[in-house]
C-alpha cells in the first residue's frame, strides 16, 4: 500500500447526501477481484448516459476536475453496501482523500485499508471546503497527515482528528498484510518453538 503523507491536489465539490457504494461503483462492475481497472466505471451512472457517452455537467466530466485527487462531499459517504470496491475505483481514479461531516462505518474503514485518507469534518468546515473546491483548477487544496492540517487555496488552515493507530498505518503504508510482516520475527520465533515442542503437529 502506498504511504500517504502529504498531498496537494484538486478538490472536487460533491454536495449530494447519502452518496451510496453503488453510486460510487455500480454492482454490475463487481465481477473482478482485482484492485486496478474500476476507476473508470467510477460513479459510472452519474458520469455516463445509457450508451456511454460523458454527462457534461457531471463534477469529474469537467475540464477543471478531470485529475482531482480529493472530494468534498457531503454527509453520510460510502453508506449502503459493504463491498470494498468502492475504495478501489476511488483509489484506482486517483482519489486519495474524501473529506465529509460523517461516513458509513464499512467504507471508512475500507479507505484505511486500501491507503484512501477519510476526514471527518464539521459542516461549517465542510462548508469553506466546499466552496473552495467550487473554483474549479483553482481549487487545490493541501492536505497535511502528520501535522492533520488541511491548507486551501487562500492559505486558511484547517485542523482535523484521526485515531493514532489509523495515522501511523496511512504514514507507513501499512495494510493488514504489511502489518503482520512488521511480527515475521516473532511469527518465526514462535513457529520454530512450536515445531520443537510439539513435533507431533
């Protein structure tokens, strides 16, 4: 997984509540079980009519939004099912960060798991967000992990919470599988004295 420190990137505004997993990847494109490759069905019936071609006015059809690597959306993201593709296409787009008021319990713990950085705000800052992500190329935003900062475009600062145990996966680029590679020593040690005490297993 890759490491998320910093990052400076587009914000695209999406104000819509309740934006559900199948919004953000329709159930049709859940076949695969690989990770890369669902960023281009990414909130696939919004971004596209029924024969595939773009909807103009759609945020990510927009000239300016095209390579946003942030969100700001609004309250309740990723509700609805729990497949952890949703992170994926995001990931796979190039969004590394989704900024709301509130997020289903399933996706938020889905974006730690996959490197996606999910900030909870309240609305009022949720608000400034957004209205910075409104300027289109303009709108980029500065998102700090270590110091949990968020820098707009006119230099405002935002401060934002996050468990330690999630922040210092995120820095280290630390997934389940990286975490229990950190314990192989002692997974070893331990393997190696059960094989010696209980020759029998």
């Amino acid at each position: 997984m890759d490491k998320f420190t910093t990052l400076t990137g587009i914000a695209a505004p999406m104000p819509l509540v309740n934006i559900d997993t199948d919004m953000i990847i329709p159930k049709q494109f859940l076949k695969t079980i690989k990770r890369s490759g669902l960023g281009k069905n990414l909130f696939d019936e919004m971004r596209f009519d029924g024969e595939g071609n773009e909807i103009a006015d759609f945020v990510l059809n927009r000239p300016a939004y095209r390579n946003a690597q942030i969100l700001v959306a609004g309250d309740n993201f990723g509700c609805g099912s729990s497949r952890e593709h949703a992170p994926w296409a995001l990931l796979d787009f190039g969004i590394r960060c989704v900024i709301s008021t509130s997020f289903a319990d399933i996706f938020y713990n889905n974006c730690f798991k996959n490197g996606i950085l999910p900030i909870v705000l309240p609305q009022a800052e949720i608000d400034k967000l957004m209205d910075d992500a409104q300027r289109g190329a303009n709108a980029v935003i500065s998102v700090d992990l270590e110091s949990q900062t968020i820098t707009g475009p006119d230099g405002g600062c935002i401060s934002f919470e996050i468990d330690p145990f999630r922040k210092h996966c995120l820095l280290n680029g630390l997934d389940d599988i990286g975490l229990t590679l950190e314990k192989v020593s002692a997974i070893d040690t331990f393997e190696k004295g059960a094989a010696q005490s209980r020759p029998w297993v």
